[in-house]
C-alpha cells in the first residue's frame, strides 16, 4: 500500500474555506458586528408620565440626542460622531413622531 500526501487535501479544504468567506463578504452576507455599530435598545426605558404624580431622573443627559426625521424617531450619538440609528420597539418597527 502506498502512502497518500495529505498535504494538498488539507490545503484545498483551507483555500475553500478562504474563497467561500471572501465571496460572502463580497456580496454582503458576511457582516463583522463592531461595538459602536449599535446601541442596545434594552439602554432605554420609557417612563410613563401620570397626571398628579412625580417621577425623578437625572440632571445629567444622555449622550444621545433624539431628531423626527420624515416622521421616523432617529437618535444620534453624541459621544461617537456618525453614530445613528432608528429608534425600534420589540417587533422592529419604528418609532414614530410628529414632526412640527
């Protein structure tokens, strides 16, 4: 029995590999998340304001500025410049507003 050389079937299955990524990353299936790519929405919490009673927060503000937007609640980053996103609730969907 003769001896077979691995090496070539080791480089073909690395080299597929390869080829396989590059070609998802080019055609946009391929997405590398970074921090600063997204705020988590679990971040916000909204306060539900009644009548009569009091409710307390911070004197200090976000780092997040919020902005209506063709009726769409868009939020920038004040910290990360370029960062923005829409705000969505659960179920993805926007956040509406009025714009005035």
């Amino acid at each position: 029995m003769s001896e077979r050389n691995l090496i070539p079937f080791i480089l073909t299955g690395i080299g597929s590999v390869c080829a396989t990524v590059a070609v998802l990353g080019y055609y946009g299936y391929l997405h590398v998340a970074k921090p600063e790519d997204a705020l988590l929405l679990s971040e916000f919490t909204m306060l539900k304001t009644i009548p009569g009673e009091d409710y307390k927060v911070s004197l200090k503000p976000a780092s997040q500025v919020a902005q209506c937007i063709d009726g769409v609640l868009v939020l920038f980053d004040m910290e990360q410049k370029g960062l923005s996103g829409v705000l969505v609730d659960a179920r993805k969907q926007a956040v509406r507003c009025n714009q005035e």
